[in-house]
C-alpha cells in the first residue's frame, strides 16, 4: 500500500510542476517582447554607463595623459594583460626623471575585474562601453593605450600668497627694554640690603653684651660678701658654743 501511494504522490507532484511551467510560458507568450534587432538599432542602443568593455587612457587636446609610469595597475593586474615599459630622460636641471615608454592591454585576457583602474593613484585609465571590439586575429586584441609622441601631463604649481607679517618691533622693544630694568633693580638689591641687615643686629648685639657686662660684675661680688659674712658668725658661734 505505501508503494502505491509513493507513485501517485509523485505523479501528482509531476503534474503541478508541468501545469507551473506551462502557466509561465503562457505568460510571457502575451508580455511586450524585448529583443534587441542588433545591429540595426545601433543608433537607438543604450548601454550602461557601468558596463566595462575597453580599457582607454584619456589624452588632451595637447595629447598629453596622466600616467607616470608608475606600474601599481600592470603589478595588481591578476592576469597579466597590461605591460607598461618606461625610459629615463634628464630634466633642464639635470635631474634624471622614469615617464612612459609604451602602455598595452590585451583585451584577450582581460577579465575587465576594474584593479587596474580603482588602483591608478593618478586616474591616468579607465574602462569605457564601447564593447564592438571583434577582429579575426588575435594580435590585433594587443592595444597601445598611449597615443604616438604623447607626454606626461604636468601638474601646475599653485602659488599661495605670501601671508601678511604683523609689525613686531614695537613690542621687541619693550621686552628687550624690561629685562634691563629687572636687572639693575636685581642688581641694586644685594648692595643696599646686606648694609642695613649687618648694621641693625650687630649694634643690638654689642649694645647687649655691654648691659651685662656692666651689670653681671657689680652684682656677684656683693652676693659673694654676704655669703662669706654669714660664713664667718656662724663659724664664730660653734666655737663659742
């Protein structure tokens, strides 16, 4: 019994999927069709700004470019399709100077992952839509980004004004002028205040030592004769007695 319920479970199953199916055919069989007639509509063909089909190198109208030769998007490259080649030329004051020699991109192994361009420090590439890039050979997918007699663009040096200097020498002087009278009110200091400080206690000193020089002399013979005094009446009555 539970085999036959296995098959008719799945042949339900089998039936619900094929009528979804067929429910979404129909659907689409009445939905505006969007096929593109390429290559007819080429005038009225839009292609996403975001789309990345051909990696270029803007020049100016001086065909000049940004590169500097740098190599950081031929080193981050996972395939290997950018080759850059540089020389080495002396400037007007003899300094030596790396610029681009030559810049290919084989579009055949490009996997268009956009290293290349996030990692340009100078913005010198980028990835353009045009994506009508078949050839019957394949060296010609082999591109020079760098056009003939091209250069490194220079980049201009903005000369910032020079700031306005406030006048300073009043104020130089009046710092220049405090310290010497700091100084000689120093200076004045030390000669007129050790006079005074050495006058006053060594007069109270002397004037001290004199009062009790002049006192203590008088004073100790006198008690030193009535000791002896009483001394001697005492001795004077134990032999009477």
């Amino acid at each position: 019994m539970s085999s036959v319920s296995k098959y008719f479970s799945g042949l339900f199953t089998g039936i619900g999927s094929l009528l979804g199916g067929m429910a979404v055919t129909w659907k689409e069989l009445w939905t505006k069709k969007v096929t593109q007639q390429y290559p007819e509509n080429r005038d009225t063909l839009v292609i996403s700004d975001r789309f990345r089909a051909e990696l270029t190198m803007p020049h100016d109208e001086n065909n000049e470019h940004a590169c500097t030769a740098c190599g950081i998007c031929e080193m981050n490259c996972p395939n290997g399709t950018i080759t850059v080649n540089f020389k080495m030329i002396e400037t007007e004051d003899g300094k030596k100077k790396k610029v681009l020699d030559t810049y290919k991109w084989d579009l055949g192994m490009c996997t268009f992952c956009n290293l290349c361009v996030l990692t340009c420090p100078s913005n010198a590439i980028k990835f353009e839509n045009t994506f009508e890039n078949a050839v019957f050979t394949r060296s010609k997918l082999v591109q020079q980004l760098n056009h003939e007699g091209s250069q490194m663009r220079e980049k201009k040096k903005v000369e910032r004004p020079a700031a306005p200097v406030a006048p300073k020498a009043p104020s130089a002087e009046v710092k220049a002028e405090a310290p010497v009278a700091v100084a000689e009110i120093k200076a004045e200091a030390p000669v007129v205040t050790p006079e005074v400080k050495a006058e006053q206690p060594l007069a109270a000193v002397l004037a001290a030592v004199k009062e009790s020089k002049a006192e203590t002399p008088v004073e100790e013979p006198e008690v030193k004769a009535e000791e002896a005094t009483k001394d001697s009446e005492a001795t004077a009555e134990t032999t009477e007695k």
